[in-house]
C-alpha cells in the first residue's frame, strides 16, 4: 500500500494537470469519498464542496442511481457508434427528454463528451447554417470578455479571459469580444439609457463594426461562471435577442454550467423571458458521473440541416456522440432533479445563500455580493468606496482560500473573489455553514 506521500510522487512524475504548473501543484488533496455536498481526502478531512467539484455535481456526490444505471447500461450495451445508420435506446430516450425541459423551440439534440467540443459544435452549426442558406461570410462570432467556453482552439478564441490565451497564440480567427455587462464595474458611456441596455448595445456596435453580412453569431452564459458569477442585468438579454433578430445572428446560450438546475430554473435564459437559437450543455446533465455534453439546435437549424443536399451535409462528429452509458446516466440524473424538486430547491437555497452572504457587505473589503440560484459571488477590494482592488502583492485569494479550506469549505477563488455553487441538494444548515466560513475566513484576513 502506498502512502499518500508516494502517490503525490507518482502524480509528478506522471500525470499534467488542468492550468498545470508545479508551483501550483506542491501539496494536492487526494480526493477518496463523496456523499451529498461532504467530499473526503485521503488523510480523513471533510470538506463542503464549495463549487460542486466544478459547477457540476448538482444532485451531490454518492449516488447509487448513477453508478447503478452505468453498470446496468454497461451489461447491456456499454457503447456503439451513433454515426449516421446506426443509434441506441437511451440516446433517443434523452433527446425526447431533453425536447420536453429546454426552450419550446429547441426539439432537436446532438451528443458531446463535454463542454468544450458543445462550444465546437455551436460554432460548426451556425457557420453551416449561414452557408447552407447562401450567406458563406457569416463566420465570425461575437462573445464576451469574462465569459468561458472552452480552451480547446475555438472554444479558447470565444472565452473572454484573457489568461488563457498568450501561450496557445494565435487565436483562431474570428472571433471578436465585447465587455461584460458586469454590473459591479460596468462603466454606461450612454447615460440616457440603462446599464443593462447599454451593455447589450455593445453587441449592436460590434456587428455594424464588423458587417452584420460576416457576422455567424453571439455566444453567452445567461450567468458568466468561470469569469466571476456574473448575472446580468435585468434587461441585458431581451436586448441581445432584439439586437440578433434585428441583424440576422444567431443567439447561442452556453448553459454549460446554468444548465439543468443551477440557477433555479432549468435553464438559464428562462429567467429573462427569451429563446436562444442554439443551447449548448454539459457538466449537470450527468451531474459529472460520466462525461456528457451536447447542442441543442432550434426547429429552424433542424430544417435546414434535414434539407441541404446529401453532399452538403452536416460533416461534423465525435466517436462518443450519444455515448449509451452516458445518455443512460443522464436520464436517470434528470430523473432524480425532477423527483427531489432540485430546481425549486436550487431557487430556494440559493435565495437564502445569497441573503446570508449580503450580511458580510459589513465587512470592511466586501465589495460586491451577487449570484443566481445556487451560484454566488464575494468579491473582495481594498476600498469599498472607490472599488480599488487590492494589489497582487496583498495575496487576498490565496489567503482567503487557506482560511476556508482550513475551516472546512473547499471551493474556488478567482483573483480576490470567492464563488460557490454547492450542489443543488444542500440544506439550510449546509447553506448557513457555506455562509459562516465564508465571513470568518473574511474576517481572518481583514485582522
């Protein structure tokens, strides 16, 4: 038996990290145990899991269900191909289902393993899309800064951070970014209207600046994630719908992370009364049991995919699309959601998360509090009147992480900002205790 000394020796020699680097990577947690929102490291600590491992455990770590309907699907029919000529009962089974949760106008599914290639199948539709309807200079795509898609090469060129970028350069081409709509720190140079609109517009200016005629689409978190947990304001996306119809883009909804639950609703964009075009997903639809992604495209999409000429079809694909053990999964996650009201409760402990967090606005660096369902925000400044924030050499997110992990909540800072998303079956008394580490930890810091 090897000591956990041993195994993080093995772990150097051998494995490369997601954002890997060896400064980063001295004393890692050997995850060994999972149940409800308490994960377990190999020397017997526990922790909350603050971020739903990575925004995607929503009906929380244990489930027999999963692991059960994996096995039985894998004594079955663990995997075929879904290529043209061939399909499987439980990819026809969560499509269908699928059809009856997301947008009325979305009925129509394909399968990814995750996240990044659903980002990869968005803008492979839309550019297809506009060329099977004789607008082949409709290739680029508009996204924001601060928003996350994906760093494969395209997704990457989308996501808005930056920090990803200067060691992969040159971004693929075509890809233009607007800022967020942040409402913390957005600066309206358009007074006469509000932020939210005024933020939207940026969309409108980007798509003259370019030529609405080269102009594919628009891809956004309804909530930016990975970028802060950013909601919007409330009159941001109705806008963004306008601005799209008007100049002939198509909308796409990265519900990645806003997906199946998390925000309180099923999907992200429902809170702000529009449709999108397409809908990409990954992460809770499995709640991250095994890896599964997909686009949802709407009727219009579907039309002109089933149309175009045999020789002009839609020559896109990936060996584990509609992934029978996946899709079998998937179903009886989506089964468990609807059965324990996990989107009400989402609603409900989000509400009552963020209502405990707005109590920390006391705290003399609490800048800005927010979040959306069962997805929040602390970010911290150095003066809350002028919004300053503190300097790289203060150290504030790798300190304020030490404070909370010692306290027994594990999650993600980004900079000096705190996010969580806990799974969506916590419980007040899970939720308080999210809320009292936080404001300790805060405290710890501020002393």
């Amino acid at each position: 038996m090897l000591t956990d000394t041993e195994h993080v020796q093995a772990d150097h020699a051998h494995l490369l990290h997601p954002l890997y680097h060896p400064s980063a990577h001295q004393s890692p947690k050997i995850w060994v145990k999972g149940r409800g929102a308490i994960v377990t490291d190999s020397t017997g600590n526990e922790y909350i899991d603050g971020l739903s491992a990575l925004w995607n455990v929503n009906i929380g770590h244990g489930r027999e269900e999963l692991a059960e309907a994996a096995a039985a699907q894998m004594r079955e029919l663990a995997y075929f191909s879904a290529y043209a000529g061939s399909t499987n009962l439980p990819a026809i089974k969560l499509a269908e289902k699928l059809s009856q949760l997301i947008y009325p106008s979305i009925n129509t599914f394909f399968f990814t393993s995750g996240g990044a290639e659903s980002s990869e199948s968005s803008f492979k539709t839309a550019r297809f899309y506009w060329k099977a309807l004789g607008k082949p200079d409709k290739v680029k795509f508009i996204s924001r800064m601060k928003g996350y898609h994906g760093v494969t090469m395209a997704a990457m060129s989308a996501t808005g951070l930056p920090v990803y970028w200067p060691m992969f350069e040159p971004r693929v081409p075509g890809f233009i970014h607007i800022d967020s709509p942040y409402p913390y720190r957005f600066v309206n140079k358009t007074p006469e209207v509000s932020d939210g609109i005024a933020a939207a517009n940026l969309l409108e200016e980007a798509i003259l600046r370019e030529g609405p005629d080269t102009v594919a689409a628009f891809i956004a978190e309804p909530v930016q994630g990975a970028g802060g947990v950013i909601p919007p304001q409330n009159d941001y996306f109705k806008r963004i719908r306008a601005i799209c119809d008007q100049y002939d883009v198509l909308l796409i909804s990265d519900e990645v992370i806003t997906g199946f639950g998390r925000t309180g609703r099923w999907f992200g964009l429902e809170h702000y009364g529009i449709e999108p075009d397409i809908a990409q997903f990954a992460k809770g639809i499995t709640s991250g049991y095994v890896p599964l992604g997909g686009i949802g495209v709407n009727d219009k999409i579907r039309d002109v995919i089933n149309t175009v000429a045999p020789e002009k079809r839609w020559m896109h694909a990936f060996t584990y699309s509609g992934h029978p053990t996946s899709c079998a999964v998937a179903l009886v996650n989506i089964a468990i959601i609807e059965q324990e009201g996990l989107v009400a409760n989402a609603a409900a402990m989000g509400d009552h998360m963020l209502d405990g967090l707005m109590e920390l606005d006391e705290l003399p660096i609490v800048g800005n509090v927010r979040g959306q369902g069962m997805m929040a925000a602390v970010e911290l400044v150095a003066d809350k009147a002028t919004k300053e924030p503190f300097p790289a050499s203060a150290n504030i997110g790798v300190r304020v992480a030490k404070e909370l992990t010692a306290r027994g909540l594990f999650t993600r800072i980004l900079g000096d900002t705190i996010l969580l998303a806990p799974p969506l079956v916590c419980d007040a008394a899970t939720i308080d205790r999210i809320v009292t580490i936080v404001g300790e930890s805060i405290a710890a810091i501020s002393e």
